[in-house]
C-alpha cells in the first residue's frame, strides 16, 4: 500500500537552518493531511495539519505546504533545533471513510548543534 | 493535558494464546482506532470504532482480530490466536468530534512479542 509515500529515509540539517521534509500521495480522495512527530518508545504525536481547501498553513516554527495539483505536500521547520531530531510521518486521510489515516514510512530527521 | 492511556507497555505471550490490549481514550473523544506497526515498517491501520460499531477495517483485521467498548472509558484489541507475525507495536488512537475528528491522537503503544 504506497498511498503516502516519503521519499527520504532521512535527512541530516544544522541547528537554526530550515528542514524540509517531503510527501507524495496518489488517492485523490485524500482530502485531510497531517505531519506525526515519533520519538522511540512512544506514540506518533500530532504535530500539523491542512484541510485539502487549503495551501499552507503555519504553526510556530512549523509549516506545512499543500500542492494539491502535484499530490505533494511539505513539512518545512524553521529554525532546526535539536530537539527536532525524531522520525517525522506524512498521513493522509478521507472524510468519507472511517477516518482510516494512511501513513507514509517515516521520514528520520537528525539536526545537529 | 489529557492522553490515551495503554496498558500493557509490553506483552509477551505464546503462539496461539489470546491476549486482549487495552486502551483508555480521551475522555471526550467519539471516534476510536487501532494501528500496528512492524518493527521497521510503517505505522498501518487496522480498525476505526464509532457509535459502538466498527466504521472501517482494513484487510489485516481479520476474523482473528475484534475490538470492543466495554464500558465508557476502555477501547480493547482482542488477537484471538496469536501468530508470530502478529509480533509488534500496537497503538490506540482516538479523535474528537467537527473538525476535530480528522486528527487522532495516539498512546505510547504496546509492544506485542509473539513467542
């Protein structure tokens, strides 16, 4: 099931630069889209949204861009701090389902100091 | 600020056995979930559970697998036969309702080893 697919296993960024994590689906019925932060040993913790009606939405340091014609969607983090280091998931979901949420295989960002 | 809440933290049972993971979700919350994930793969879906009925199950959710309410508080995963290949993480979610409901907020998960 590659639905939501995370291209980059990892992804290595300096404290205080930009992190840009990347996202790709193919269901077009996906109309709500989400980024979970993971750390080992506990559950995926919400981090940001976007309703499919939207292109960018922003929160803090994070920000989450929608490009609903390229199925993609983006993570950018500004600034990388350490403590961002985690295993970051793009889901997907369809408000016409179960609310089922699809994720994508994780992408392990490590920022250095 | 309020959590799901899942117990064990780690079950270790034998090939065959039944075991039953609990989950307690948030106190407000209406729609509930299972997800498993295999170590080193991806977190996948199992089951969604609103208005005391299963909404959607995906095809890993056999007739092995059942999910139950209870009571007010707890979400419950029964594996009836365990298989080695069910060995892994499991995590409870659950979401709120409106606009609320697209986004779920998950335990810590237990860990299942299938001996």
């Amino acid at each position: 099931d590659q639905q939501v697919k995370q291209n980059s296993p990892s992804l290595s960024v300096q404290e205080g630069r930009i992190s840009i994590l990347n996202c790709d689906y193919t269901n077009s019925m996906f109309d709500y889209f989400l980024w979970y932060k993971k750390y080992p040993a506990e559950g995926p913790t919400f981090l940001i949204s976007i309703s499919s009606i939207k292109d960018k939405n922003e929160d803090g340091r994070f920000t989450v861009f929608l490009n609903k014609s390229a199925k993609h969607l983006s993570l950018h983090i500004v600034p990388s701090q350490p403590g961002d280091s985690a295993v970051y998931f793009c889901a997907a979901s369809a408000s016409t389902g179960g609310f089922k949420t699809i994720f994508g295989a994780g992408t392990r960002l490590f920022v250095k100091a | 600020e309020p959590e799901v809440t899942q117990t064990p933290s780690h079950q270790v049972t034998q090939m065959g056995q039944e075991v039953i993971l609990r989950c307690v979700p948030i106190s407000n919350h209406l729609y509930f979930y299972w997800y498993r994930q295999i170590l080193g793969q991806k977190v996948e879906f199992l089951v969604s559970f609103y208005n005391n009925e299963i909404s959607e199950k995906s095809e890993i959710f056999d007739d092995q697998f059942s999910v139950e309410r209870p009571d007010g508080s707890n979400f419950t995963l029964k594996i009836r036969s365990t298989k080695l290949e069910d060995s892994a993480m499991y995590f409870c979610a659950s979401s709120g309702r409106d606009t609320a409901k697209n986004i779920q907020y998950f335990g810590a998960g237990t860990r299942l080893s299938v001996l």
